[in-house]
C-alpha cells in the first residue's frame, strides 16, 4: 500500500474529529487521551477467502462509537507470509486519515517461540513486539510470558518496566464459540480493562482470517499504555486466531 502524504485514505469515511495537542502526548495519539475503548476490525480479503492464499493483514481501528481513529496495514514480504504463517515477523503501520504515519508496531520472527511454559520474555522462546510513536521512538513493548495453558503476555513501558499484565482464557475456552477475553490487570493483580475477540459467526470463523476486536481500558491510563494495547491486540491476534484458519487449510 502507498500512501501520498496529505490524502485521506478513506473518501466520506466516519473519522473521528482529531482533538487538539495535548503537552506530553507523542504527535497522533491525541486521539487515545479521549477515549476508553477502540475497536479494531480487520478487513476481509477475497485471496484469503477463495484461494487460502495470506495477504498483508489490513485493520480499521475505530473509537466506541464507530468513528474511525486509524487505520493499520501490514508489511511483510510474500515469501515470510506463505512459508511463515502466522509465525511471521513484521512491521504494522499505523496512519492517520491524511496517510501520516503515527504509530509503528515491529515483531522478529521466531523459529522456536511460542510454548506457554517456556516463554520466558526477553528469550529466544517468547514473542515480542515494540511499539514506536512517532515512528524511531519506542514507547512501549508487549512480551509473551510463561503461564500454565493459557495465552498470557506482560506489558511494558519505554523503559522495559512491566505496567500492566495481560491473560486469556484457557484452552477449552479458546476452541468453544463465543467472545475469547484476555483481561487486563495492574501489577496488583486490579482488572482494569480487556482485550476481546468477539465471535463472528461460524462461516467467518472457519474460513477467513477477518477479526474483529474489543479493546477497553481506564479514560486516565497513560496514551502511551493505551498504544502499546493496541499493539498488544495485534500480538494476540496473530499468535492464537491467525493460526485457527491455517490449521482448518
């Protein structure tokens, strides 16, 4: 995807009216200091959808309301996508409505990562991403880390510093219908928030890696932590619903 600095990606989209700059907000995440929720829906692709072939994932990132924040797509190379999966490494930018890169969300691929009980962050067995805002400038990391049979992953702040601990459901959950909820919980163990995978239906679900996700947390929590979410989302997606389409191909 190119995008020409100053157009709008989306003509006559529902765009969220950008608040004004805030002193310590980074350039772009404006918007996060007014909201407790986005929704983050992923766009469906009729490659993936007729042929099994994997595209550059490509998400819409909306407020509670349907007015659209962001907008997010995917660059990794064909070959990485194919042979990768959802293992893939790659880089996730995050543009405003006049194509402005605000956000950038980076993840190494990993050979042997991924096991609930050996996923040790800061490891060759746990995955990982960063979150840049403004682009080169980290403000966040997302870390995969041990747990008994459940997905469950630290967040952390610029300084490598954990702020709040993310958990999901266990596997019984995870292969039943229904939302998939990975809440969200302060150091004191305070939930505060969730991420959640809503359902969408059989036909969905089985055939097409289009997910739709719920993300709520605290209005005052930091813009920073409420961007490194996001990324954590992304994280989530790719490690336990990209593959539930591989599996059934």
């Amino acid at each position: 995807i190119k995008l020409q600095p100053g157009a709008p990606i989306q003509d006559g989209g529902n765009w969220m009216q950008k608040p004004s700059a805030t002193g310590d907000c980074p350039p772009g995440l404006e918007y996060l200091a007014m909201i407790d929720n986005v929704q983050i829906k992923q766009k469906r692709e009729l490659l993936e959808i007729a042929l099994g072939w994997e595209t550059n994932n490509k998400y819409i990132i909306m407020n509670g309301v349907g007015q659209q924040i962001y907008y997010a797509y995917e660059e990794t190379g064909c070959c990485s996508r194919q042979c990768c999966g959802s293992q893939r490494g790659f880089t996730m930018h995050i543009v405003d409505n006049y194509g402005k890169e605000v956000m950038r969300i980076n993840r190494e691929f990993l050979l042997c990562g991924g096991c609930f009980w050996c996923a040790v962050p800061g490891t060759c067995c746990s995955h990982s991403l960063t979150v840049e805002a403004p682009p080169g400038n980290v403000i966040g990391t997302v870390n995969q880390r041990v747990s008994c049979c459940t997905g469950a992953y630290q967040v952390c702040d610029q300084d490598g510093q954990v702020v709040l601990d993310c958990e999901g459901p266990g596997p019984c959950t995870m292969c039943g219908c229904g939302d998939k909820v990975f809440d969200i919980r302060t150091n004191s163990g305070a939930e505060i928030g969730a991420i959640r995978k809503k359902w969408a239906g059989f036909i969905q679900e089985a055939f097409t890696d289009a997910d739709n996700f719920g993300v709520s947390f605290p209005l005052d929590l930091a813009v920073r932590t409420k961007a490194t979410l996001i990324g954590a989302t992304f994280l989530i997606d790719f490690m336990h619903f990209e593959q539930s389409t591989e599996n059934d191909s």
